[in-house]
C-alpha cells in the first residue's frame, strides 16, 4: 500500500510538472482578437488608406488593422516597416498575413509647452501605450526573430546573458524581451552622473531654472514587451510622466499580454551602464 501511495505522488508531482513544463511564456494573439480587444478599449478604428492620425485620434485612442489583402497592396510600405525595425532579414513580408496596430496617449498637447518652458516637466503627465500585432502564415520564424533581437542587442553591446530570465527568454517556438525603467531611479543615477549633470546644468543655467529640483520630482514608468509565439508577434510599449501608467496597464490586460513589463524589475546595473554609455558617446561627440 505504501508502494502504491509513493507512485501515486511521483505520477502527481510528474503530471504537474508537465503541466507546468507545457506552459506557454508568451501570449497567443491574432489579429481578430487583437481587434476585438481594441474595441473593448473603445479605441477608434482608423483605416490605413486614410491620413495619418491627428493629436486628437491620439489622445483619444485609435487603432488599424490591415488584412492579407492589404498587406499585398501596401507590399512596400510592409518591407519598409520590417527594416525600420530590423526585422526584414527575420521575416519575409510574403509571409505575413495580417497586422493591427493599436496607440493611446493622454498629455500629448500639454507637452508642447515643456519645449517653451522646461519647469512645466514637473507639473506634466503623460500617460500613454502602443501596441503591434503580427501574424505569421507559418510558426517558423520565432527563431530568427529572436537572433535578429539578440543581433540589436549587442549592436547596443548587451549580452543577453546579463539580462534576468523575466527580461529574456528565446526558443525554436517563442521567446520574448521585456524591460521596465522606474523613471525616478533612472533619474537618481542620472544625478549621481557628474558628467550629466555638468551638461544639464549648463543648459538649466541659459534656461534659468532649477535642474536638480526640476529632475528630482519626476516619477514614473517606462517598459515593454515583445513577445513571439509561433505565428504570432506582439509588441507592447508605453509607460506614463508624474502618473500611474493606466493606459498600458489596461492595454496589458485586454491584450492578453503574458507579463505586464511594467511589474518587470528594472534592471539597475543595466540602466547604470546604458546611461553611462550614453554620457560617453554624447562627450566625445562634443569634443
């Protein structure tokens, strides 16, 4: 009886196991389903054919969705959205069958006013998201997206080895990257950069302002997520200024996404060193 209670546990810790084992680490959306959800959102569907979208269809929400058909007629657009994203040696526009984008961003008009006066920053709120959806004709090419995204990141010299397995995971079949910058701990290591901050306050100096006050009262989220799940690719992006990032957040959830970037841990060393690359290649550009 006891033989029999053992391989009774073993069969039960193996069955979860596998269960767990089976698990999907990415999300599985179409481009129906991603269109049903920006209706959910009360987003506003904008036809691709039309003109591009004005402050208003912004701040409101909007989305597009092009079918195979459009993809066929608007072939060279297709290519050129794949290279602005480096996509187009990954992926072969013949084998995309659908996409949907969908863009939300509340404070987009009062940011106009910061360029005029940057003592408004800290006063501003932005609170925004994107999101694209592709849809493969076949599951094949999770892979080489996935080395065209390890290739982008070390062109950034990031070694996907320093990255957590919550920023990055890759496979035959899915894989994803996310990241999430908690803007006031960016903005500490930014202040502890005295290189920085010879820069900012050289220029808060002809602005007649206040830097240090002005940086150390920002707060907020910046993140995303790309994720590939056979013939599905789905990117998310956004975060908010001086507020909670509820437009990213609900876009997280209608959208299905597997992990909200935002709940991701920032990587602290990794923003250390990001920064610290970017002071040095704006300094020897000065010089």
């Amino acid at each position: 009886m006891k033989k029999v209670k053992a391989m009774a546990c073993v069969l039960a810790v193996a069955m979860i196991a596998g269960i767990f084992a089976g698990c999907s680490k990415t999300t599985t959306i179409s481009t129906d389903k991603f269109s049903k959800a920006c209706e959910k959102l009360k987003l506003e569907e904008f036809d691709v054919d039309d003109d591009a979208p004005d402050m208003d269809d912004i701040e409101d929400g909007f989305f597009a969705v092009a079918d195979e058909d459009m993809v066929e007629d608007k072939i060279a657009n297709v290519e050129k959205m794949l290279k602005d994203v480096k996509l187009d040696e990954a992926i072969d526009v013949d084998d995309i069958e659908s996409f949907a984008m969908a863009a939300k961003c509340i404070g987009l008009d009062d940011a106009k006013d910061v360029v005029k006066d940057p003592e408004d920053l800290a006063d501003l709120q932005i609170d925004g998201a994107f999101a694209f959806q592709v849809q493969l004709k076949n599951d094949k090419c999770a892979k080489d997206v996935m080395d065209a995204i390890e290739e982008m990141l070390d062109d950034a010299d990031i070694d996907v080895k320093d990255l957590s397995n919550k920023e990055y995971y890759a496979s035959k079949t899915e894989g994803y990257l996310r990241f999430h910058i908690d803007i006031a701990k960016l903005v500490k290591i930014i202040m502890d950069n005295d290189d920085i901050m010879e820069l900012v306050e050289k220029y808060a100096d002809q602005m007649d302002v206040d830097a240090e006050e002005i940086l150390g009262s920002l707060k907020g989220d910046v993140a995303f997520t790309v994720e590939i799940n056979g013939k599905n690719i789905f990117i998310l992006a956004g975060g908010a200024l001086n507020t909670k990032p509820t437009v990213l957040n609900s876009f997280a959830s209608a959208f299905g996404a597997s992990v909200n970037p935002v709940k991701v841990p920032m990587n602290e060393k990794f923003v250390t060193d990001l920064v610290d690359d970017s002071i040095d290649t704006i300094l020897s550009k000065l010089h």
